[in-house]
C-alpha cells in the first residue's frame, strides 16, 4: 500500500507548523536556544571546569575572574564564541559593565551560574579578623546579589532562564572554624529561596550545592584529605546534565550537583 502526502495534508501541516511557533511555549524554547551560559569565578576549580564542559557542548560562554592571566589561559581552551572579563563581583561598576558586554556580544544569557567564592582560612570565629570576615560575605554574598541585579532584568525581559547560585553542605550544616563561610551559603540558601518568589513564570531559581570537590577551597580546609574527592573536571560532566535538567518545578529547591 502507498501512503502520501497530498497538497491539501501539506497545506493542514503547515497551518498547525505557524500556528505551534506562535504559542508561548515554543516561543521560550526558542529562545533557551541562545545558548549562552554566564559563569563567575572561571579562572580556576569548579567555574573553570564547567567553562569548559558547557563550550565542549556547544555553548556560548560568558565568564569573569579577577585574573587576566587565568582568563587568558581558558581563553585558549574555549572554542565557541565567548567573552571572558576581568571582574571583581564586589564591585557594581564592574558587574554591571560586564553585565552590558555580555549582552552586547553575546545577547542574555539563559543561565546564569553565580559561582565566585572564597573561604576563611581555618580559624575560631573570634580570631577571624574583620576584613577577613567582611571579604567572605562579600564575595560569597554580595558578589552573588550585583550579579543578579545586573543580569536579571533581562532575563526577565527575555521570559526565560535560569539562575543557579552556588551553595554548600556548609549552607545547610555546619562546621568548626568555617563559621563566616557557612554564614555565607546559609545566606545564600536564603536569598536563593527569597528570589525565586519574586521571579516571573519563566525563570527559575536555585540553590545549587555542587557536592565535595577536590579544590583549592577544599584543600584550604582538609588539606591532602581533599585528593581522595572527585576532580572538577569529572565532576564537571554531570554536573552540567544536572544543570541542563533543572526546571521550573525546581524554582526554589537547592539542588545536588
């Protein structure tokens, strides 16, 4: 038997194509096509290893680190289209300038994943000096408020994305001698769930707890004990799928990378 397609089947098939791309729906998805992914702290460990496993995927990459020379080097190593800037996230100017660069050379981003952080040196909280504990609230926190300030509104403009800040175990436990770093990833915790009930259907926002990773900022607190812990870049792979895979039934939850 001979199955075809005749003109007036053609003619149905295209007033129901026209009619799909119309639909809000298809037109998010469009959308979400701009894959442009913005990360902070990419000069090195987890923000640098997502870097490049986004670009290995196809994607677009925005990031920002404080060095040029780290810059330069995952410059080197992307091979899509990216735009990388020297930024301290504590300062508005910056972010906010990156913010327009961003989109001026790449368009909104459609995920945006506040990675940039730092933590204490292992010590009591009453030998924990002022500037020191001040500098980790600040990046940690602060860092994380300027970024959403500056890439939000378009975002919601767009009426599509998603917003990870990055988290801890210590955002929801705690420990001995990390007190001004758990202080920031509860904060972050907080604020993360705050957003995502003031965000617009179509945007999402999560708190997104990478897991234990052998790092700089693991090693600062467990020393040669951080070795026997997943690399970034293995833990890049999935952890990217998990990002892919976050939606909007998500929007407020704190999410396991």
């Amino acid at each position: 038997m001979l199955i075809g397609i005749y003109p007036g089947n053609l003619l149905i098939i295209k007033d129901l194509e026209a009619l799909v791309m119309k639909t809000p729906l298809f037109q998010k998805v469009q959308k979400m096509q701009n894959k442009t992914v913005c990360i902070s702290g990419v000069s090195r460990g987890l923000g640098r290893a997502l870097s490049l496993e986004f670009d290995y995927r196809g994607w677009q990459i925005s990031g920002c680190s404080r060095s040029e020379d780290a810059l330069s080097s995952l410059s080197n190593d992307l091979s899509n289209q990216h735009h990388l800037q020297k930024v301290d996230v504590t300062k508005e100017e910056e972010v906010r300038l990156f913010a327009e660069n961003t989109r001026n050379l790449l368009g909104c981003p459609s995920i945006i994943l506040n990675n940039a952080g730092v933590i204490n040196r292992n010590a009591k909280l009453t030998d924990i000096t002022t500037e020191e504990f001040t500098h980790v609230l600040k990046t940690n926190v602060l860092g994380t408020h300027l970024m959403i300030r500056s890439f939000l509104p378009d975002m919601e403009r767009s009426g599509v994305g998603l917003i990870a800040n990055f988290s801890s175990y210590w955002g929801q436990s705690t420990a001995p001698e990390v007190a001004p770093y758990c202080a920031s990833k509860w904060a972050i915790e907080g604020l993360s769930r705050a957003l995502s009930q003031e965000v617009p259907v179509g945007i999402t926002v999560v708190a997104f707890n990478p897991g234990v990773i052998d790092t700089e900022m693991l090693r600062s607190c467990f020393g040669e004990a951080a070795s026997s812990h997943e690399k970034p870049n293995q833990w890049a792979k999935h952890a990217v799928e998990t990002i892919l895979k976050i939606s909007s039934a998500d929007n407020g939850n704190t999410i396991i990378g």
